[in-house]
C-alpha cells in the first residue's frame, strides 16, 4: 500500500513521482519467528489467480518454479486449509488454482490494507507533511 | 503492532506464545527507494524521550552511537525541521531532545499503527481465523 501525499494521488491512486513521500505499509503474520503469510506469498497467491499455474505466477513474479512451490507448500502448512489445489495428470501435470481459502486470504489481505489506509487517511496525510519536500 | 488471535492478548496487549498467529504491521515513509522514516528510526526517537542522549538511546537499542547519529542525521535532513537537538558545550557535550516535530512523528506514527489494528480488527481476527493453530 503506497499513499502519496498529493490529494491527486490519494484519490486516484496514481503512482507518484519519486520525489513525493508515500507511506509503504506491510502486513505479516507471524507464527513464532516465522513469516506465515507475507506481501510475497500474497503476490503469489494473486499470479495464480491471473495465470492458474505455478510455473507461470513464479515467471511473472521472476521467481524459480521451485521457489514458488515451496511458498505455497509452507503456505498451504501453515492454514486450516491448502490455499492452492494443484490439479494433477496429463502431459503438464495439470494446472493450479486458489481454494476457497486461499481467495479469502488475498481478500482479505487486501481489504485489511485498503480499510487500514483509509481509516488512517488525516494521520497519514499529517505525517508525510512532517517531511520536506 | 502485533495483533495475537486470543481475545485476551488482544484486548491487553499481552505478548502471546509463539504457538499463536499474531499479525505484524510495519510502516514506512519511502522517498524514493529510501526508508525516510520506519520502525528503527521511531524506536530511536522514543529511546531518546527516555534517555536524552544519542548515547544512552544507542545503547538501550544495542546499536552503535555512530549508526544512531547517523540515523538521526538522515532523520532530520528529510524531515520540514529536525526531529532531534542536541545540546552543545559541557564536558559531555549536552543531551538531545526531542523537538516538537520529533514528538509529533513519534505520536502520529503510533497513532496510525494503533488506529490501523483497531479499524481492522475484524478482518484481522478472521485472517488470523485462517491459520491453524
């Protein structure tokens, strides 16, 4: 989550200019000193949504094949339920997809970053004009 | 911010085991590619209340005086006034001190990572639900 500080970037979401200061804000959850689940395994999560196999989420992520598994291996350890269901046979082994737990885990990842970003929006806005310009 | 799954570390703060998914939550104020303003460098302004010196804070964070006053150094260059002043003259040199500016980046980013988990709390709990126990 990146929150410029000009009202034309907030409200559009529009990258801004380097020069601009933005509020990066990441999430983790964390099961002793272990990263559970992470902006990383969420990327990743949200490339197979959009390429349905591992091999092309960790192409569009510039990730190994065998990187990517094992996330989503540790990840599918880590939950109640596998977040990835990894269909099998045929000449490629089948392809992959997001259970309905892995969906509700990107959602709400993300909701929780949007709703953080907005309750907080008159704070965020008073801390980056601490900064110079 | 760590947010534990039981309703008891939550509502109290208390530090839970590291058997229970808690969720971390780290901001920081990007210029550029560079961290201007994150977790180490708030850790230091609130060690400095405490100790009113680069030296007593460094050490209260196992960090070198040297990394300290660089820090402070980088702080106060981003920053419209210096986070920090220090005394000058004295055998020791003087203390430092928080400057208004200082005090208020300290509250503002507390206030955003306390607000954040409050205004999330329940997609918080139910992706923390999502982790086996």
């Amino acid at each position: 989550m990146r929150i410029a500080r000009t009202p034309r970037a907030v409200s559009a979401g529009v990258p801004a200019g380097d020069d601009a200061p933005r509020l990066r804000l990441r999430m983790r959850v964390m099961l002793g000193e272990a990263i559970a689940v992470g902006p990383g395994k969420i990327a990743l999560l949200e490339a197979l949504q959009r390429t349905h196999s591992i091999n092309g989420a960790a192409k569009r992520l510039g990730m190994s094949y065998r990187r990517a598994w094992l996330l989503i291996d540790e990840l599918n350890a880590a939950l109640t339920e596998p977040a990835v269901r990894s269909a099998t046979g045929g000449a490629h082994g089948g392809g992959s997809e997001l259970t309905a737990v892995g969906e509700e885990l990107v959602r709400l990842y993300r909701a929780i970053e949007q709703h953080a970003q907005q309750a907080c929006a008159d704070d965020i806005a008073r801390l980056l004009g601490l900064l110079a310009r």
